[in-house]
C-alpha cells in the first residue's frame, strides 16, 4: 500500500465532502474552484455556500456537517480491505483525469496505487459477448499489455473480463473501474478475478466503500474508465450499449477511438463498426493501437520494451520459441492435432459435436487430447461444454 500524503483528519474532510448527498462531481468541484480545502467548505455559512451555486438542501447538509460520522465509517471499511483514498489534490491522482469536465474529486484504490500513473488503453464491450469478441479481447489486451500498456477496463462479465485476463496473462498492468464499491465483488463470479486484482493490478472506484452496483452507476463509471485511458477500443456492443457511451465520451474528452470490425449481420458488430464509418481506427492487431498513440507515449513504451528485454535476458527468446511450438501443434499426437484443426476461433463447437467431427478417436481420447491442448494455451473450454481455438 502506498504511504498516505494526507492525515487522516485531512482524509475525512474530503470523505465527508464525497458524501454529501446531491452534490455530485461537478459540485464539488466548483467548490473546490471557490474555497480550495474540503475544510474551508465545511467552515463556510450556508448563505456563503449558496452564493457558490450551491441549492439550499445540499448547503444545509454541508453546514450540518452530517457526513462527517459517514466518513469516519468509511475510513473503517478501508482499513479492512486495505483501500486507499486518493484525492483530486493528491500527486498520486492520475493527470488525464484530473483535466476532464467533472473528475470525481476522491477515488478509492485497492491494489496497485502506482498504476494510475500508467500509459493505459481502455478495452471496452458487451457483456454477452461471443466466442469472437472474447477471443480477440483476451488476445488483443495480451499483445498491448506486452506492449508495455496498461489494460483499463470495468470487471463486467464479457469483454471486461476477458481483456483484463488477457492482461494478466502477460504478466502486464490492468486497472478495473468499479460501479460500486472497491470493496464490493461484482458481478460475484469474478471474485477470483477481484482478488488476482488487488495482488497484481488497481481497483478504483468514484464510489463509496460499500457502494451497491446500480444501473445508474455504469453510465458514471465509463466517463473515469475513458478518462484514465489514451484511447477507448471498442472489441463487441449493441446500439445502446455502455460501450457506444464509452466511446462517446472519449471522443468528448478528445481520446482516440479504436474498433476491431464484426459480422454485419450481428447485433453486437452494431457499435464498432459505426464508430469505423465515424472516423474510429480499425483494428486488427495491436500495432494499429500503438501506431495512432502520441509520439511520446510510443517513446515511452520503446524505453520500457527496452528495460524488459535487458532485464530479461535470454528467456524472451525462448518463450518467443515456445509459443512458435504450441501455434504450429508440433510435438501433439495424432488425436490432438486433429482436434485442434476440427476447433474454431470464432464459433464454439459442443463437445457431441466434435466427437462426431475427430473420427477414429474414442471419447476418452478426445477428452485427453482436449485436456492436453488446454493446459498448453491452445484450447478453451467455455460453458456447457463448448470448446474454442484460442487466437
């Protein structure tokens, strides 16, 4: 954890102003612009709060000072997951984010704090996501995180998923924007997910320690998601899905926008492929992100790539050679090759199927081919017992 840059009374007062009731980002921006401190807000009259702007319930709440205990209990709940406040004041808080129209003026942090420094690409999309759409996410957040980039996105089942996986995959950075507390597992099949987060990558959230994740919320949390990111990639989502608001707000926020191109005839091929008609990059590796990044956050990763391999000596060669072997099959026996060549990338095949398509292998071989193609990073097996080439 990193060390605080505040006290702990200092910390309340900017709880205690998160938590006034109506009063919002913006808000409480202004009155930061106006009075400078969290503490000469909550000394101010409420008439001096009302010639701020401010209406005269929320002002009547900030004179009252009734967040204030609020506060004290939220200290609490940090301290038992080990979460830190970083404020729109603190050197720790991320640039990019400061400089857009309403950043939350407190993020609560569980993990790696240093990350909200990091160059980052958001990678964005559906939560009924296809075979397609996960494989690319999870192959794409992989090659950029090796790239040197951090992996942005919000934990949702689909791609959010998928890209943060990919990422730590890499053994690269990743950061997850929360609609809820950073203390709070959503959805809760990603608990594992949560916890590998907390050890290796960021959580960060706007929202209050024990936050429940509300619809509302998601709408909210896409604008920090952008925010945090050198640009927004678009992998799967429908007319109105949060991805279409995500990329909307990275355009008003003056991010680039990326978008890997879908099947015409698919619903969730709606929103990347009208962002690609708007002008957003097309994307089909992850060298068409890095070429559009600014110049000098491309010198930047050179540097680091530069670091990692002197660092690494001679194992990236051989995990380089190591890959080769698994994407060329060679080494697998007769059963696994066919296996593999019987899979696809972009449609899971169920298991009865594929016991029809591999002939002349019974079902206990098949089953020990696919276990052996999945403990080598060739195969995945999805639910329902579904199979997919991983790309």
């Amino acid at each position: 954890m990193s060390p605080p840059v505040i006290s702990r009374d200092e910390e309340l007062y900017w709880l205690a102003l998160q938590l006034v009731p109506g009063l919002g980002a913006r808000g409480a921006g202004k009155l930061l612009e106006r009075f400078r401190t969290p503490a000469a807000i909550f000394r101010a009259s409420r008439t001096e709060l009302e010639a701020a702007g401010v209406n005269g319930a929320v002002a009547q709440s900030i004179a009252s000072g009734c967040t204030f205990e609020d506060g004290v209990a939220q200290q609490e709940k940090m301290a038992a997951v080990g979460a830190v406040a970083v404020t729109i004041g603190d050197p720790r808080y991320p640039r990019a984010l400061r400089e857009i129209f309403d950043p939350p003026v407190v993020l609560f942090a569980r993990g790696r704090v240093e990350l909200l420094s990091a160059l980052s690409v958001a990678v964005v999309g559906t939560r009924r996501a296809t075979p397609y759409g996960l494989a690319v996410a999870e192959r794409l957040s992989t090659d950029l995180a090796h790239a040197g980039l951090a992996i942005t996105s919000g934990m949702a089942r689909g791609i959010d998923t998928a890209a943060h996986k990919g990422a730590l995959q890499a053994g690269g950075d990743t950061i997850a924007v929360l609609g809820c507390g950073v203390d709070v597992v959503y959805p809760s099949e990603n608990r594992r997910l949560m916890e590998d987060l907390t050890l290796k990558g960021l959580i960060v959230s706007e929202f209050p320690m024990g936050s429940t994740a509300f619809p509302q919320n998601f709408p909210i949390r896409n604008r920090v998601i952008s925010g945090l990111s050198l640009g927004v990639l678009v992998v799967e989502g429908a007319q109105y899905s949060g991805s279409a608001i995500t990329a909307r707000l990275a355009m008003d926020q003056g991010r680039e926008v990326f978008a890997v191109p879908g099947n015409i005839t698919s619903k969730l091929s709606w929103c990347p492929n009208l962002l690609i008609k708007q002008g957003a990059r097309l994307v089909q590796d992850w060298n068409d992100v890095i070429a559009e990044l600014p110049a000098e956050s491309r010198r930047h990763l050179i540097e680091r790539g530069r670091e990692r391999i002197l660092a690494e000596g001679g194992e990236s060669n051989g995990a380089a050679a190591a890959s080769k072997t698994a994407e060329t099959g060679s080494g697998l026996g007769l059963v696994s090759r066919r296996t593999l060549e019987a899979l696809q990338v972009d449609c899971a095949t169920h298991l009865d199927d594929l016991i029809e398509k591999v002939e002349d292998a019974s079902t206990s071989e098949l089953l020990a081919a696919l276990f052996e193609l999945e403990m080598m990073g060739l195969v995945k097996q999805l639910p329902g017992k579904n199979f997919v080439k991983v790309w």
